[in-house]
C-alpha cells in the first residue's frame, strides 16, 4: 500500500526532514532500491550506501547525516523500518471466502469474513474466527477454536481441541497438537501413556514451518503471547513457554520444559526433560541443557552440557590449545626420559 514518508513518519513514531510527500511502494536494500523504495542505515559506516542509492526515502538513525534524502529520523531504525514495512507491503491473501472443494462440518462456526481454502477441512464444532484465512489443504480438527485475524497457511494441521489466539500465524507444514512421546515399559514392551491435554497458543504468536507442537499428557501445552518460533522447531508435551520468547531453527524441546519470558534460543539447541529457562535467559546455538537444569534469569550458556558463557569461552580456548599443549608434554616426557637414561648411566 502506498505510502507518504510523513504518514509513516507519524505512523511509527518517527520524525521527518525533508520532502514528507515522497511516495512509497516497497521497500529493499540500497542497492537494489528504486526511487520509491523505503531504505535504512542503522549505523554511521552505512551511511555511504544510503547516500549512493536511488532511494529518496531513509530511515535513519539521529546521528547520520544524508543530504538531499527524506530521513525518517528514530532511535531504533531497524525497528522503525520493521512497523513502516509492514504498512507499505500488507500481506497477500491465503483465502478469500470458502473454497468450493473446503469441506465444512455441519457444526463448525466459521466466521462470514473468514476465508477457507481449496481443499482445507474445517472439523465439527471448529471454531474459525473473523477475518482468520486457512489456506489450501488444511486441517483443522474437531473442537479446536481458532481467534480472529489468524493466518494458516497452507498444508498445516491442526489435531482435535487446539486453542489458537488472535493474530496468529502458522506457516506451512506445522503440525499443532500431535501425541506426545510418552511411554511406560512394562512386559517387556512399551505402553502408551495418554495424551490428554491440549495446545494453547496465545495471541500475536508466529510459528514456522514444519515446526510441530505436541498437546499435553495430563496437563496441557501452552505458548504464551508475542511467542515467535522459527522453521523446523519441536515443542514436547506439557511445555510451557513465556511470553515474547524467540527459538531460531532446529531447537528441540523435551517434556515438561518451562521456559519464563523474553527467553532467546539459539539453532539447534536442544533441551533435556524438565529443564526451567528463567525470564531473560540466552542459550546459543547448538548448546544442550541437560535434564532438570535451571538457567538463571538474565544468564547466557553455550556449548553442551551448557555452561555459563564466560565459562564455556575459557574452556574452548584451552581445547582449541591441547594440540600444542600434547606437542609440548610429548617434549616434555623425551627430555625427562633422556636425563633419568643420563642418571642411571
């Protein structure tokens, strides 16, 4: 959608100087902007890209300058042009209306403003909520309630009785609401344990592609608000995760995890059963939390087991060392084998 630079200006909470009419219809990065394209330059020694590119339009911080540009002056750039995107560029649409080829239960609610797809399913006594799209080949199980605003994209599934929220996005492939790994031994095979609790996903959540969420055994599994989770995440059964917590891609979660607001989870990171995450704690990429571990609020670990970073930083400078070290104490044994040959001669 077309904007002014003072529109969004006013929009995003920014101050402008220069022409507050310029139009904008995109946005890209500097070199590849046209003239009605949206640009920005977060730090001074960028400030030279911005300055050569076609763009009319940047948004900058207080202490760049770039003569003959509109600048959109703010503290947080990058966050600025993130609001001011998202009013240029919209989102295409999923679904609009309901697909001929959707199938609906008899019983489902399915808002007028709502938007089904080709092929989706809507299950009996779903509950599909204004304005929410679910894309082509669907699933959404029986009883599960869906808010309003919702984005579902294609091929994604949802099991019997998942709770969705508001303005919640769940990209292709995501399965939401499958069993739990649960198993007793006994009789010398493995029993199911049930898995009777649902997925609660709160407002405002993102999910990503082919990431899976399993329902709870005898609790449920919840995602609070603001909660963003990258491709190719797994959530087990019975976690709980805070609010505005981030997982990049491949982390892997076991049962009964509980992790506390703002948490940030790095790729790959995989976490043991009944680990506990306080507010604010940063766990980097590929490290392992060990069963049972408590990471304190505002504390960052790395590596597997995970350790404090400080911790994990002195530990890999001395291993990066142990092939000169072994060198050195292979000397070390010659010389001392040399003399005690030199004694007893």
């Amino acid at each position: 959608m077309m904007q002014t630079a003072k529109s969004l200006a006013d929009a995003v909470g920014a101050k402008w100087e220069g022409d507050g009419g310029v139009e904008l219809r995109g946005v890209a990065a500097p070199e590849r902007a046209g003239a009605h394209d949206l640009i920005y330059v977060e730090k001074a020694k960028h400030a030279e890209r911005a300055a050569a590119s076609a763009a009319l339009c940047v948004v900058a911080a207080e202490n760049i300058a770039l003569p003959g540009k509109t600048v959109l002056r703010s503290a947080q750039p990058k966050l600025a042009f993130a609001k001011a995107a998202a009013l240029i560029l919209g989102k295409a649409p999923i679904a609009t209306g309901i697909h001929p080829t959707a199938i609906v239960a008899p019983l489902a609610s399915v808002s007028a403003s709502a938007g089904i797809g080709p092929f989706a399913v809507i299950g009996e006594d779903a509950r599909v909520g204004e304005g929410t799209q679910i894309g082509a080949h669907s699933v959404i199980g029986a009883g599960c309630w869906i808010g309003d605003a919702c984005r579902i994209h294609p091929r994604v599934t949802l099991y019997a009785g998942v709770r969705i929220g508001h303005r919640v996005e769940i990209h292709s492939g995501a399965v939401i609401g499958a069993d739990g790994f649960g198993y007793a031994q006994g009789d010398g095979r493995y029993w199911k344990f049930p898995q009777a609790g649902i997925v609660e996903i709160a407002d405002d959540v993102e999910i990503g592609a082919n990431t899976t969420v399993d329902r709870g055994s005898l609790d449920d599994t919840r995602i609070a608000e603001g909660v963003k989770l990258d491709n190719l995440v797994h959530i087990a059964h019975n976690c709980q995760i805070g609010a505005h917590t981030v997982m990049a891609a491949q982390a892997g979660l076991s049962g009964s995890c509980e992790f506390g607001k703002h948490v940030v989870v790095g790729g790959q990171a995989g976490f043991g059963e009944q680990c506990y995450l306080e507010d604010g704690a940063v766990i980097g990429g590929q490290s392992g939390v060990l069963g049972g571990k408590t990471v304190r609020s505002g504390q960052t670990v790395w590596g597997t087991p995970a350790r404090s970073l400080g911790k994990f930083k002195e530990q890999f400078a001395w291993q990066a060392r142990l092939p000169e070290l072994a060198a050195r104490i292979k000397a070390l044994e010659v010389k001392l084998e040399s003399l005690g040959k030199r004694e007893v001669t």
